[in-house]
C-alpha cells in the first residue's frame, strides 16, 4: 500500500508557477544488471512525478513508450492537456532520468499529441493515490480516483 498522501505538500506542488530548479533534484541511483535495456529505463521513469501530483507520469500513463539504441533513450509522453505548464519541468526530469541509467548516454523527450491523454490510461495505483489525496477522478460515471 503507498504511503498516506502529505496534503500540505502535495497543495505546495500546485503553488502558482513552476520552479524549474525543481527538475534538477536528485533522483535515487538505477541499479543496471549488465547493458541498460527498456525495462531500465520503465524502472528509472517510476521516480518521476507529475510536478502538480503526487503520482508518477509512468502511473498516470503520460509515458507512452521508450527506445534505447547505441547509448541513446527516446522517451515518448504525452501530457493531461495541450496547455499544461509543467511540460519544460516534466521533459527537463525525464530526460535527465533516463541519462542517469547507467550505460545511457543521452536522452531524447519526444512530446507526443496523436494520442490524446484520457484517465482510463492511468494505472490502479494512480487512481489508488490520487483517491487518498481527495482527487474526483473524470471517470465514465464519476467518483472518486478507485476505479469504478
């Protein structure tokens, strides 16, 4: 089970403008058996969260897909709508997250827009977390972020 959303950081998260300093955090070390391969880079990306909420762009399905070939991670995203203003922070953190794969060299952010965002694309741990931080989840006949 996740651990109990902090409401008064995650309301922090939503303070007016965004920080850019904040995509240059640290991320804990990738732990890579042998040449770095997909399932790395899906593992690393886990970290990443959503600048606004507290649930990773993986979970929510912003992650659309990665490649790695010769040294060198594509990661295909989209975002929850065309005017987020967290897409420099949210491209800034998953490219500097898939270079600190070991055996990863460079990163490229591929945004993507030719398959819209729904929240069916998120995962039931996505919708686990954002249901303990009281969010209403837009689904086919409302309610809370539990799927239903």
């Amino acid at each position: 089970m996740p651990e109990p959303i902090d409401v008064t950081e995650m309301l922090s998260r939503n303070a007016p403008g965004f920080d850019l300093a904040a995509g240059e955090e640290p991320f804990p070390p990738v732990e890579v058996d042998g040449e770095p391969d997909e399932a790395d880079l899906w593992r690393a990306l886990e970290d990443v969260e959503d600048p606004e909420l507290p649930v990773s762009l993986v979970d929510l399905g912003l992650i659309r897909d990665v490649s790695l070939e010769d040294g060198h991670a594509t990661v295909t995203f989209t975002l929850t709508y065309t005017g987020c203003p967290a897409r420099e922070i949210m491209e800034r953190m998953i490219e500097r997250r898939a270079e600190s794969v070991p055996g990863v060299e460079s990163a490229t952010v591929d945004l993507r827009y030719d398959e819209p965002w729904t929240p069916a694309d998120m995962t039931d741990a996505a919708r686990e977390q954002l249901g303990q931080a009281g969010f209403a989840c837009p689904l086919a006949g409302g309610g809370v972020c539990d799927g239903e």
